[in-house]
C-alpha cells in the first residue's frame, strides 16, 4: 500500500535546515499540494523513496538520465576515476576529449567552455554575447527558463514587447531592463522589435524546444526569423540546448531544425548526471574569453575531472550507438500516441506535445504555444492525474509547466505499465466530467 509516512517526517526535518526543505523549488511538490517522496536510489528507469515505494521515473533527474539512472559503464568509470582524486583545479586530457565529443555531436561549436551548471552556462554565454559586439540589450522569450542568473529572472507585461521587469525579488531594476521579453513562437514580434532597435541587441537567447512551460516546440519559420535578424543586425543567436541538447536530436534542436546558432548551452546530459555544462560556438565569438580574449569567466571546478568523466562515459555511449536516439523517441511516440488514445476514450481534453524523447501532457483542447496557451491548462485535472500516478508507480514531473522524459532503460513493459495507471486516472478524470 502506497503511503508516504517516512518521506513526510524527513520533509519536516529538512525544511528547519534548508529553505523550503529543498535545494530547488519545483522538488517542494508546492504546485501540486503535497509533500515530495524522498529519494534513496535509482536503477534503470525506476526510483526508490525512503518509504520503500517504487517507481517508473519520468523526471530521469529533469532530463540527465538519457541511458537510465546508474547506467553500468558510466558507474565503472566513476569508480575507476575518484580514486585518482576529486579535483585538480588543473588542466586535464578529459577535458580536451569532452570537447572533441560534444563538437563531434554539435559541429557549430568550435570552441567549447567546461562550467559546472546551466545556469553558469547561460549566464557566460550572455557576457560573451555582449562583451563581443558592444551591446548591452538581450532578447529573451516568455516562459523560456533559462536558469537564475538576475539578466533572466525577468517577466513580460503587457504588449507584444516588454523591457525588464524583475521577476524576483533582489533582482536590481538597472540589471533587468536590459532584458527585452518577447512572446514564443511570436515572429512578427521579434521582426517588429529588431526594426525597431535591432542595432542595439547584443543577443537573442531561446531555447528552441521550450522545456520550462512543458514541452513546446518551435512554430514553422520561429527560429529561421531568430536567426534571419540577429544575423542582420550583428547579433549573438544563442541556443540554449540545456534541456534539449541530446533530446531533440542526437545533434539536438539545432540539427533537427536545421539552423546554426552563434552560441550553444548544453548542460544535463552532456555530464551524464553530474555537475557540468558547456557552452561554445563561433571560434571568432568564443575566442575573446580569457585567456585568449578580454571577456573574464572562471571556475575553480570547472572541467571537474569526476562529473567530466561521467559526461565522457555518457556521450561515448550515445555516440558508439546512435540507434539509442531512435529508441527512446520511437518509446516516448508509443507512451504519447497511448495518452491520446485514452484520453480520448474519456473525453478528457488533453493535447500531448513531443519533440524527441521530451513530452507534457497538457489539460487543455488546443496546441500550447507559448506560455499563455500553457497557463491557460486546467491545473485540477493536472492535479488529479498526477496524483494518482504517484500512488500508482509512476513519476511524472510535480508541475504542469515542465517537460517529462523517457530512457533507454523504458521498454515496452514500462509503457504498458504506465499507460495502464493512465487510463486508470483519464477515467477518474472523465467520471468528474459528466458530473
């Protein structure tokens, strides 16, 4: 019988320690009213919590665990490299071999710079963008996460084009109105604002699957127009691939789409589960960093030889067995071709958006678009299927907004098990309807 007893005590201890008893907010399961289940391990494509529940796990550690949670050959590589030390501060052969890979997937980076975080990596890349063409103003896309640096905790207002408002507090006013938020998928907007003031924009930043108001991806000609003016205009297009980067494609969304960014971030699967990102590009771009250029970055555990280690056994894997990609979009197709299925049957409104191995299931009866399309989602019913999931065996990200994710390790046992609890939930769902 599912019950959560040990799970709530270890919340209510953790939050005297820790703000919100979490270390990220979305793990609080604030927006979907209860208490988190606290993990104690992971095998494959299932969790453990502490309470001895198991579960089928789509969250794969918001999106890291392409080849399934402690993947054999990545855990051998570990185990063979921390007893050769945990840090260097120090150059290293791994580094330079993470880098040939990472460019081997993604040829548009040229130059490549090791961080420890998306966050890092998004932030660098902006300092990048402005320091090389002089500019201080950046574009960015509402709903688009593109980690907690101040520049890009930033919110829309009114109208097709908004300058900064700070979206948290402690976000200085002079740091955000630099930051210009458009509408996604909105390309008249973009073309409207760089006729405007394009000569003044230092960089677009977009991630080109949206991952962080669920899954939505790319309008037909939205990225051709990103790139057609910032090119016109000497801008800096960045790519943030943090989540898609691996998903979307094995050369991520910029192979899918077929359109070469300036500046990638990468983060998440390219350390296999470690603290580590990357961000690269344009040799020209990437070359006034220092030391080679005038732009500072640095970081005392960046390139840290243990989380590079993870990322190489990752990508040497991905890149050793590329039907991998294949595998787990054609599983992610099956799980979301079933949603539909029964949602259907129940007459529940959903519209289940993909691209690769990414998904959301949203409560709603049109295509989502962009963050209004995404809030406007019945939330309750999100709720309901949610919650019976957990209970149920099967881990789903704890908000609407977010994208879920499939690995190597979801057969199609895995998915008959968990289209089976779904059923089980549209009908509950389908039952309140009628009602």
């Amino acid at each position: 019988m599912f019950q959560l007893g040990k799970s709530e005590k270890a919340f209510e201890e953790a939050k005297r320690y820790m703000p919100g008893g979490v270390n990220s907010p979305v793990r609080s399961y604030r927006s979907v009213g209860s208490n988190p289940p606290f993990i104690s391990s992971a095998s494959g494509s299932r969790i453990y919590d502490i309470d001895n529940n198991e579960y089928i796990d789509y969250v794969l550690s918001w999106g890291p665990m392409i080849l399934g949670h402690a993947n054999p050959e990545v855990i051998a590589s570990l185990q063979e490299a921390i007893p050769r030390g945990t840090s260097y501060g120090a150059p290293t052969l791994l580094e330079t071999e993470l880098a040939k890979k990472v460019q081997a997937f993604m040829p548009s980076m040229e130059v490549i710079r090791l961080v420890n975080s998306g966050t890092e990596a998004t932030m660098s890349a902006l300092r990048v963008a402005r320091g090389y063409t002089g500019r201080d103003r950046i574009v960015k896309f509402v709903g688009c996460y593109h980690g907690h640096s101040d520049a890009l905790l930033v919110k829309a207002g009114s109208g097709l084009a908004t300058f900064g408002v700070p979206d948290s507090p402690g976000v200085p006013q002079g740091v955000a109105e630099n930051t210009i938020t458009l509408p996604y998928n909105d390309s008249d907007a973009v073309r409207k604002l760089f006729d405007d003031i394009g000569d003044t924009i230092a960089a677009i930043i977009v991630e080109p699957v949206a991952g962080n108001m669920g899954c939505v991806p790319p309008e037909p000609g939205f990225l051709e127009t990103l790139r057609e003016v910032t090119k016109a205009h000497g801008a800096v297009l960045i790519f943030d691939e943090v989540m898609c980067g691996f998903r979307a494609s094995s050369g991520g969304a910029q192979k899918r789409y077929n359109i070469k960014p300036d500046l990638t971030c990468l983060g998440k699967i390219v350390g296999g589960g470690m603290p580590l990102a990357v961000f690269g590009g344009a040799r020209e771009i990437m070359n006034q960093i220092a030391p080679a250029g005038p732009i500072y970055q640095a970081g005392t555990l960046s390139g840290n030889p243990i989380a590079v280690t993870s990322g190489l056994a990752t990508l040497s894997i991905l890149q050793r067995d590329p039907t991998i990609f294949k595998q787990v979009e054609d599983a992610t197709i099956a799980l979301c071709e079933g949603f539909e299925r029964l949602a259907a049957q129940y007459n529940v409104p959903v519209v289940v958006q993909r691209v690769g191995s990414m998904f959301t299931i949203f409560f709603t009866d049109k295509p989502v678009k962009n963050f209004d399309d995404a809030a406007a989602c019945n939330e309750e019913h999100f709720k309901m299927f949610f919650h019976h999931n957990l209970s149920h065996g099967i881990y789903y990200a704890p908000s609407p907004y977010e994208s879920n994710f499939v690995s190597i390790c979801h057969k199609s046992s895995e998915i008959e098990r968990t289209l089976a609890v779904a059923d089980e939930a549209f009908k509950k769902i389908g039952d309140t309807l009628k009602n």
